[in-house]
C-alpha cells in the first residue's frame, strides 16, 4: 500500500527558500507513469495547486507561483520534493504532496516569519 | 486569470438529496476540463472523491456522484449522511494547470 509522508523545515525566514520532500513508501516513485503534485492550503482557507512532476521529467507549474517553484524527483530516496523561493508570510500554508489527486499525504505546516 | 467558483455553503438535512456545482471564468465545464471533486473534514487531508467528471475512487461511497450539469461539473449526494458534512472541493484542468475552486462548507442538518 503506498504511503506518501510530507517532511521539511515547519518555520522559515522570509526571503529563504522553503525546501520540502514527500518520501514515498510501499512503491516507487519512477515505476509507473503517474505525476506527482504539490498543493498547499492556507489555515482557514482553500486548497492552491503549486505544481506538478510527471515521471516522463515533465514539470507544471502554477502560472502565480511559477518564478519562484521546482518541483523534482531523487528516485535514489524515492522522493519528491519542493523548492519555492522568496517566501513571504502569504507562502504560509499546509503543503500537501498527491500522488496524481487520489492519493495524499497527511500535510505539514510551514510558517514563514522571521 | 482563472478563477473557479463553487457555492460557499449549502446546507442538506440527513437522508436528503444536494448537489454542488463548480463553474468555471472561461465558461462552460466540459470532460475536456478533467473534473475533480475532494471532501475534506476538519484538520484532515483531503479525500479524493470522483475524477475525469464522474468516475469514482475504489473507496468512494456510492451515494457520490459526478455529472456535468447546464455548463457545470456537479457533484451529487443522495441519502446523505450526517458524515458526509465537510468541505468539498472541485478541480478543474486548463491544459497544463489546474485550478481548485473556492470549496463549499456542506452542513448536515
């Protein structure tokens, strides 16, 4: 049964770059021809799509984050992870990783203040 | 810039009938926009739901269901329960990205 567990820094500084990984257990990241995305979601507020990795190296990314985001893969640790640059407090969120949408990691906080 | 809109809030008494839309700035809702739909309750993760408008998750309870509906996607509960009180979520694609709407906050009562 796959697992995906959210992991990184839960406080960051404004203006550094906020790095997460989701490692996933019970299968491989690279075995089969999925995407795997990033979404986030404010407290009290709705879901955002950050961006997304297809396994063929194809990444998408959300057009208001775009300049900032990269999402990739280390199939060496069979994990995702994500890098979004000069963060303010707005990049304050639950970062969830999905393997496609249906299914999702339990989330981790990240605070962004100095 | 995209933007896709649900209802803020419905409410349902238990055993009734609801359905919840999701529209989209640039017009009509069709399959071509992959229609997701995703519940989620308070301080969990959300759950996926129905995928490409109205197929179903292996672990979706059969009262759920999806449907494009007058230029909406449109997700159904019939016989609802009082569990089935939460946020939903729709997910719309626009060749590339994806865009969630607002979420509607479904009150069982």
């Amino acid at each position: 049964q796959v697992q995906l567990q959210e992991s990184g820094p839960g406080l960051v500084k404004p203006s550094q770059t906020l790095s997460l990984t989701c490692t996933v257990s019970g299968g491989s990241i690279s075995s089969d021809t999925y995407y795997w995305n990033w979404i986030r979601q404010p407290a009290g507020k709705g879901l955002e799509w950050v961006g997304l990795f297809e396994t063929s190296g194809t990444t998408n990314y959300n057009p208001s984050l775009k300049s900032r985001v990269t999402i990739s893969i280390d199939t060496s640790k069979n994990q995702l992870s994500l890098k979004l640059s000069s963060v303010t407090a707005a990049d304050t969120a639950v970062y969830y990783c999905a393997r496609e949408f249906a299914l999702w990691g339990q989330g981790t906080l990240v605070t962004v203040s100095s | 810039q995209t933007v896709v809109t649900q209802e803020p809030s419905l409410t349902v008494s238990p055993g009734g009938t609801v359905t919840l839309t999701c529209a989209s700035s640039t017009g009509a809702v069709t399959s071509g926009y992959y229609p997701n739909w995703f519940q989620q309750k308070p301080g969990q993760a959300p759950r996926a739901l129905i995928y490409s408008t109205s197929k179903k998750h292996s672990w979706t309870p059969a009262r759920f269901s999806g449907s494009l509906l007058g230029g909406y996607a449109a997700l159904t509960l019939s016989g609802v329960q009082p569990e089935d009180e939460a946020d939903y979520y729709c997910l719309l694609y626009y060749g590339g990205a994806w865009v969630f709407g607002g979420g509607t906050k479904l009150t069982v009562l």
